[in-house]
C-alpha cells in the first residue's frame, strides 16, 4: 500500500463476510449496535464505530442482546478502492 498516490482511499467489504468475533484474535473492531433486523433467512446488524456505520449479515439464529459486540473483518474479503478503482 506505500505506492498509493491519493488520500481518497476506501475499504470494501460484503455485510455477510463480517461475523461477530468468536475465537478470532486478529482484524477485530468494537462496535455499538444501533439495531437488529430480522429478515427472516438472516439478521442484519447495524452498528456504528465512531462516524462509521456498518452492517453485518448473520445466521438468524444467533442472539444479539448486547449493545457493545467486536466484529471480525477477514482481511482476505476486503477490497481497496483509490479514488472509487479497486487496486
């Protein structure tokens, strides 16, 4: 990444590749759920991490009653933009 040119940089990800953290020890943030919708297939989690919103699609299954979780974002799903072109 030291051969980026611009400070337009954004960080991509899908909402179904960011998980709760279980066991994972790396690429993990802290978060405020904001809210929890049930669609049914799956859950959507909405949650904020200072001005950054972000959503994660998970297993309906899975109880979220707390309002402070850590997601985990597998870095090998990420893609990097600079100005708005994937590199």
């Amino acid at each position: 990444m030291s051969n980026l040119k611009s400070k337009n940089i954004k960080l991509g990800i899908r909402s179904e590749f960011i998980k709760i953290a279980k066991n994972q020890s790396d690429n993990l943030i802290d978060v405020n759920v904001q809210k929890v919708e049930d669609f049914g297939n799956y859950k959507l989690i909405t949650a904020r991490m200072d001005n950054f919103e972000i959503k994660s699609k998970v297993n309906r299954e899975i109880e979220i009653s707390v309002e402070k979780i850590k997601l985990h974002i597998p870095a090998e799903k990420c893609c990097i933009y600079e100005n708005n072109k994937l590199i």
